[in-house]
C-alpha cells in the first residue's frame, strides 16, 4: 500500500478511531510512532514466520545484493 492510498482509505473514516498493530503474539498495540525506512522487498517470503518484506536500519543489512530497496514507513509501537 502507498500513502496516498492509506490516506484515502483514513479519509473515510472518523478521524477519532484509535489506529493499531497486531501484537506480537495476540491482541492489539496503539500505534506512536510513524518511521520512514528504506525497505528491502521480499526479503523474507520463504519464512512463514517473518512479514514478507524487510525494514533495514543500515543499507549493509540487506539479505540480497540483488534484492529491490524501496522508500517505506513503519507504523510502530
């Protein structure tokens, strides 16, 4: 999803509904923070357990030289 996208989509909603995350093994956390990160697509689709993509904190992090690096934002806890 791009931002623009998620825009519309809040747009249509009451601007005082609470906005959250899955929890980390149940339940719901409030969301608190917005932060931009590059985002290394695919990086993890083969692991059942991880989202299919990753949020690098340094450029060297990636799992692939050949992997595509995106503009992103993390919504966090």
């Amino acid at each position: 999803m791009k931002v623009k996208d998620l825009i519309q989509e809040l747009q249509k909603l009451d601007p005082e509904l609470l906005v959250v995350v899955a929890g980390y093994e149940g339940g719901v956390d409030e969301v608190k923070n917005l932060t931009q990160y590059k985002i290394e697509l695919d990086a993890h689709k083969d692991w059942a357990f991880f989202g299919d993509h990753s949020a690098l904190y340094d450029i060297e992090d990636r799992f692939s030289l050949s992997s595509t690096i995106v503009d992103g934002v993390k919504l966090e806890k």
